[in-house]
C-alpha cells in the first residue's frame, strides 16, 4: 500500500502536496504505515522562529519531536514540549552550531538572502546524519509573481572503519514558480 500512496503523491501537483498529504493520510488506518508515508515524503519547508535567540530555522522531519521542531540555534523545541526527547549528543550538537554557521555564510553567499538550517543526530550504529536545508523565496522579483526553492540534503555518515568514513548523500529539491507572462501562459 505504502507504493501506491508514494506513486500517488509523484502524481499530484507538487505545490500543494501539504493538502494532498492530509487528504491520503486521513484515508489511511494504520498509524505506522501512515507515520512511514508522513515521514518519507517530502514537504514544503517552513520558517519558525527561535524566540529564544531571535532567528528562524527551517521545519523539518529531521528537527520534528511530536508537534514541536527543535531550533538548532538554542536546542529547545517550539512550541514548548515537555515531552520531546530527541536531542544529539554534546559532541554532535558542538558540530551541528559549527555547520549552521559555516552554512549559513555559503547559503547567503550563493542563494542571496535564503534561510538554512543545519541538523544532526545520532544513529544507533557508529556514525550520525546530517539534513542540510535551504529555503529561498521569491516575491515579485524578475517577472515572477511567487516562487520558492526548498532543497534538503540528508547525509547518512557511517564511521565504523574511522578514520575512513563511507557516507550516502539524498537531495530533493521543490521548485514552485507563479509567473503570470503571456509567453508562459
């Protein structure tokens, strides 16, 4: 069943695939097969703020505790959440800042004014992951009326043979442009 959702989902317009998740979701029973579907396929990214320390993070499975999503810049969950206990390792969350700031200045440097946000955690085997997300709006700018870029990298590191790491690196990248010109349509 988990295919023919997926299958589904390829086929659905991609800019409205928040709606189109909760309409099959709602359709379907079974809390882990619809847990695995939320979980794999990939949203619109959206922008919360740390009140904490005042910037804004990007939302994402990988930052998700329940319904709170952990800021990668104060390590706490907005909103508040008694409850999440899905925090990295001291030694992961050191590099996780390092990424977030030597990311942020590469973001701002080729995407001009985007928002990333960097995320880390702990596997159970010898090794970690990494998400690296990127989002860019466009409003009103070169003869778009609205777009949007959201990228996000999942890197899968595994340092079982140190100091040789074998990583694995998945990319999905979500375009959305509205442009109203004749020669487009």
């Amino acid at each position: 069943m988990a295919n023919a959702v997926f299958n589904l989902m390829r086929r659905l317009p991609p800019n409205q695939v928040a709606k189109s998740l909760a309409g099959v979701g709602s359709l379907i029973e079974d809390e882990k097969l619809k847990q695995q579907i939320f979980d794999q396929v990939d949203q619109p990214l959206e922008v919360e703020t740390d009140t904490a320390t005042g910037q804004q993070f990007l939302k994402h499975e990988y930052n998700r505790d329940g319904d709170s999503y952990r800021s990668p810049y104060s390590n706490t969950y907005f909103p508040p959440s008694p409850d999440a206990t899905f925090f990295p390792s001291e030694a992961l969350l050191a590099l996780e800042q390092k990424a977030n700031a030597l990311f942020a200045t590469y973001v701002q440097l080729y995407y001009d004014f985007a928002i990333s946000s960097v995320y880390f955690n702990d596997t159970d085997s010898q090794g970690f992951n990494a998400c690296f997300l990127v989002k860019k709006e466009l409003n009103n700018e070169k003869n778009i009326k609205k777009g949007c870029w959201d990228a996000v990298h999942i890197v899968a590191c595994n340092l079982s043979a140190a100091p040789k790491a074998t990583y694995r690196v998945f990319t999905t990248v979500m375009i959305t442009v509205e442009k109203e010109d004749s020669s487009v349509g």
